[in-house]
C-alpha cells in the first residue's frame, strides 16, 4: 500500500493517480478518487481518522470508571484531583502483517512521542474508520516518527516488510487527563472512540495484603485438613473421626474470622 516512484513523482495508493501537494503540505486529498492520503518523504499511506462517540463529559465518567476499578487503590475516583485535560487526534502507524500461512496480526505504533505508551494496546477497528478531514487538522497531532523508523523496527522484530499488506496513518480520538493523588502527579488516556483508559503509572492496589490474606487462610485450612490424618495415625479405632469433628468445628469458626479479615482488607485497601 505504499507508493514511492524513483522518478520522485508522487501517486495515489488508491488508484495510482499523480498527487501534486503544495510544498510542505503533508495531508491531502486524491483529486482523481476522494481518497484522503498522507507523504511522508514522497511515500504516500492511506491516511484515516477515528471518529469520537465521547465528549468531555463521557470521557471523564469513563476515567471516573476505571478510578473505581480494581486495577486501582480504593477511592481514587473520589480522592484523585483532575488538574487538566486535552483533547486531540493522536497519529498511529496502522499496518496489517498476512502472514505466508493465511493468518492476519494487527500493529498500532504511536507515530509521534508520548508518555503513555499503554496507548498501543488499542484495538482499532477497521469498520469505524472514515476518511481524514481537513476540517480535524487544527485538532490533530503532527506525526514526528516516520514511516522508516517503523520499517526498522520491523526488522528489528524479524517481521519481513512483504508480510505488511496494509500500511495507514490513523488518528485517533484522545483525551489526556492530568490528576494528582497523594501528592504525586499521573496521566492517564480515554480513548474517545470506545471509552477506553491507559495509563503507564498510576495509583495501584498493594497486592501484598491480599496474598497474605489468601496464604494465611489456605494455611490454615490446610493444618486442619491433617487433622483426621493425625487422628488415624494416633488411634486407628477412632481417631480419623476424631479428627474430623476437629476440623469441621474448627473450621467453622475460622471461617468467618478469615472472611472478616478478607472484609476488613478490602475496605482498607
């Protein structure tokens, strides 16, 4: 899908028609098929944008959504302060890999410096795709990484560039949000298409008590598990009965001490 023409003239990677861009012009439209295009030194990629379903509002409930999650220390959608927020349409290189055996794999590669890098985990679905529009480019990110720097990074990944059936510059909706917690400052990004969150660094859960609040109970559950072991080991008459009412009484009562501890955890944390 990419055009280059040694005699440096410049086409269509739709129908193959000579673009004639102003100088320094990098975004344009085929006057031949309406295809919306992006040069990069004289390569010419499909060039498309992914509409936003969110506005200011539903991007914050989003964020204020994934604050509450699990992912996320307790309350940090009520304790976190928002500082700020930007809207923009942020370019991604786009390819499609076809693979010799039929299979298909997906790459979205930021093509400018950002922070979040969590943001190439995206799913970006082709159907919800439209055609880039002149009207979004006071709004939209200039690319800064150019299409070879994505070609090197395939090879450094051994990913043959003839496996690469479909190469596109996508924008796409995201609102950055700036919030502080504790003292220390976080980013995080709502994907403005589905309402999806990353963020690099954030707020998490401390795993710790938990594990010790899991490891204690299995502990303990396990000991009184031996206890009808022991009890057949010690007196083979009666003793694996024995046992048994052991645990089963015991068990009962640690059972809601080890489920207040597990609430009491949860609460904290």
């Amino acid at each position: 899908m990419v055009a280059n023409d040694p005699g440096h003239s410049i086409h269509c990677t739709q129908c193959g028609g000579e673009l004639q861009p102003d100088e320094g012009q990098i975004f344009l439209t085929c006057p031949f098929c309406n295809s919306t295009v992006y040069l990069d030194k004289s390569q010419v990629v499909f060039h498309w944008y992914l509409a936003s379903t969110l506005d200011e509002a539903k991007a914050r409930a989003s964020l204020a959504r994934w604050m509450a999650g699990n992912q996320t220390v307790k309350d940090l959608d009520r304790k976190a302060q928002i500082t700020g927020m930007t809207f923009e349409y942020f370019p991604m290189w786009y390819l499609k890999q076809r693979s010799p055996n039929g299979s298909e794999r997906n790459y979205l590669l930021p093509a400018a410096a950002t922070s979040v890098t969590e943001i190439r985990q995206m799913n970006l679905p082709a159907g919800d795709l439209r055609k880039y529009e002149d009207s979004l480019e006071s709004q939209s990110h200039v690319p800064s990484v150019p299409l070879q720097t994505i070609k090197d990074w395939l090879g450094t990944q051994k990913i043959p560039l003839e496996e690469i059936v479909e190469w596109a510059l996508v924008h796409i909706p995201l609102y950055t949000f700036k919030y502080t917690f504790q003292g220390n400052s976080y980013t995080a990004i709502v994907e403005g298409g589905t309402g999806g969150v990353y963020a690099n660094i954030y707020p998490a859960k401390v795993e710790a008590p938990y594990r010790l609040a899991g490891g204690l109970a299995a502990l303990v559950f396990l000991c009184l598990a031996l206890f009808p072991i022991v009890g057949a080991l010690a007196n083979s008459a009666g003793g694996f009965g024995i046992g048994l009412l052991a645990c089963s009484g015991l068990g009962l009562v640690a059972a809601p001490a080890l489920i207040a501890l597990a609430a009491w955890v949860a609460a904290k944390i």
